[in-house]
C-alpha cells in the first residue's frame, strides 16, 4: 500500500518529540504505555466540565479520560476541529 503524504507537519513535530523524550522525567511513561480500561464519564460529569471549560462534548470526554486515566493520555484529533482546547484545559 502506498500512502502519499501531502504535509510532513505532522511527522517533523512527532519525531521532535521523540528526540526531545529523555529530556523529561516522565518518558518512561509514555515509553511503557499500557492501554486502560476506557473511563465512561457520568453525564452530569459531562455537562458540568463542558459549562465550566466551555468545551463540547467530545472535548470534555476526552478532559475527564485523561484526569481520571492512571499514567499518560494522549488525545488525538484532526486538525482545525479542538483537539488543543482539551490539552490546554488538562494543563
């Protein structure tokens, strides 16, 4: 299968990443990743994060996920549809 890639974007800032991995203290983290049972937020959980952050619904799922996930989250999503508002609200 032949996949033409038309940005390289993408790929320049995960290989960045990787280089700059042992320069912090949690790389082993993300090096051991482990795949957890998936958290299913209560919808007034929900609600209450999407009031709160302003986010929608997708975004605050993934908020929720990642505080209440054991260990490193990572949350992905096409570009110009907020992924980087969840990240934002993690940090």
């Amino acid at each position: 299968m032949l996949i033409i890639s038309r940005s390289l974007s993408t790929v320049h800032r995960e290989y960045a990443a990787l280089m700059g991995m042992n320069h912090y203290d949690w790389a082993d983290a993300v090096y051991e990743a482990r795949i957890d049972a998936p958290v299913i937020p209560a919808e007034s959980h929900i609600r209450k994060v999407m009031v709160a952050q302003r986010l929608n619904n997708p975004q605050a799922r993934a908020v929720i996920a990642s505080l209440e996930t054991p260990g490193f989250s990572l949350i992905q999503g096409c570009v110009f549809l907020g992924s980087t508002c969840p990240v934002s609200d993690v940090f």
